[in-house]
C-alpha cells in the first residue's frame, strides 16, 4: 500500500489551539494508515486581493504547492459566529486563484472540527461543506469528528488524551484513507 500525501490545515492560529493539536493528533495516528499528513502554516498568508493575484506572494505559492503535490487535504476547523475562521477562508480563497488555477480542484478532503462548545464545530463543519462545493471538492461525509469540550480532551500540553476521541479520530482516519485512495489516478 502506498503512503497517500495528506495537506492538513488547521483553522486556529492560537498558540495552543485545540484544532491544531487534533490535527497534530491526525497527523500521529495517520502514518499507521498509510497517511502521511503535512500540516501548512496558514497564518502567514496575506489578505487575499484580486490585485495581488497574478503575481503570487511566496507563502501563497507554496501552500498551491503542497496541494496540488497531495493526494488529499484534511480541514480541521473552529467555529467563529456559525462558520470556519477567516483565515481558512482566506487560504481556499488563495488555493481557488488566478481563476484556471485551482490548486483545490478535484481533490478529495477531510473535515474534524473542535469546539469548546456542546456542538463541537458542526455548523462550522456544514458551512465548510457548503464553500468546499465551489473549489470542487468531494469531501467525505462520514464518519464526522466534532470534538465538543475541547478543555476535557485534551492535555494541558496539547496531546490528546480522550481515549473515546482517540477512537473517533482513528476511525476518521482508516476511512479518509479509503476515500482518498477512490481518487487515485
């Protein structure tokens, strides 16, 4: 079995992000699953600007890079306001551009999502599914990870430590590793 490229990005920027520490915790239990998942630095991204986009800033560049070069992309995202921050907006936004040059096109994708509310980041995640239809994406539908009270998930140190999540996240990822396998060419 070849090992599939996975992209992941995480919707949070903070320092100790919940989202980002489960993508970490993704990226940990993938390599059993033939995923090897490469976590992207979106912070670094600038505003997206129709102005800037014919000549692509560097860290723009290298994220289309690393997503057309993957098999697949693992979204795992916050919920702001009902929806995914705008920072994950800003990078598909950067990805989906110059118009005929969709880094996202065609690639099958991953959603988990945390929460220290009781919904775990659903609304955000079925907000996602909606602007992923855009970039053209097929996304997996199940099985879903919403993480709800993050703050008893995981460690003070990020790991995470919920046996019950743990299982969750593995089965996400024995299926997401499936699915992406569908779209190998």
């Amino acid at each position: 079995m070849n090992t599939l490229r996975i992209v992941g990005l995480s919707g949070s920027l903070r320092e100790k992000s919940y989202n980002t520490s489960l993508l970490r915790a993704a990226k940990h239990y993938g390599v059993q699953h033939g995923l090897e998942i490469e976590i992207a630095d979106i912070g670094l991204l600038p505003l997206f600007n129709q102005d800037d986009e014919q000549s692509v800033p560097a860290h723009v560049g290298a994220l289309k890079e690393k997503i057309e070069k993957a098999d697949g992309v693992l979204f795992v995202t916050p919920e702001y306001n009902y929806s995914i921050p705008g920072v994950l907006k800003n990078a598909i936004d950067w990805a989906t551009r110059p118009y005929g040059k969709n880094s996202l096109n065609g690639k099958p994708a991953g959603i988990m999502s945390v929460s220290m509310g009781s919904l775990g980041g659903a609304r955000a995640q079925y907000h996602l599914r909606q602007i992923l239809v855009g970039p053209n994406m097929y996304v997996m539908n199940h099985p879903e990870v919403m993480v709800a009270a993050a703050h008893e998930k995981f460690s003070e140190a990020g790991e995470l430590i919920d046996e019950s999540t743990q299982k969750k996240v593995k089965e996400f990822l024995v299926a997401f590793a499936e699915w992406v396998r569908k779209f190998e060419k």
